[in-house]
C-alpha cells in the first residue's frame, strides 16, 4: 500500500509525488477537511476576549474542529 498527499482542484487530482506504476491499481481517495489556520485560531481568541470583556453582546461562535 503507497499513501500520498495531493489536492483535488478544478477536476483534477494533483499528487505531490510523481508517481510510477507499470500496471493499473486500484485506488481509494478520500477527501479531508480544509485544515484550519493559525488566523482561525487568533479570530477565536480575539472574540473570545471582545466577549469577556463585554464589548460584544448576542454573538455566538461555533467552530468545525
């Protein structure tokens, strides 16, 4: 079994190895979540702090993780 990471963009399967079969194999590709950023984690904070300190009222932050 070989496992490499790749991006599915604009119909496409772009691995980021090449890769050399001498037959055909079958595959599994399995499509993962975006993976979340050092910025998701500063807007997190940054809200969380605006609501500690009261300067925000009624707003709800939901996160995917």
């Amino acid at each position: 079994m070989l496992a490499i990471e790749g991006v599915y963009q604009n119909g496409q399967l772009l691995l980021q190895e090449k890769v050399e079969l001498t037959q055909p194999v079958k595959v599994i590709v399995t499509f993962l979540e975006e993976k979340r950023t050092d910025n998701d984690n500063k807007l997190k904070k940054l809200v969380a702090e605006l609501y500690a300190n009261d300067n925000i009222r009624g707003f709800s932050f939901s996160s995917k993780n």
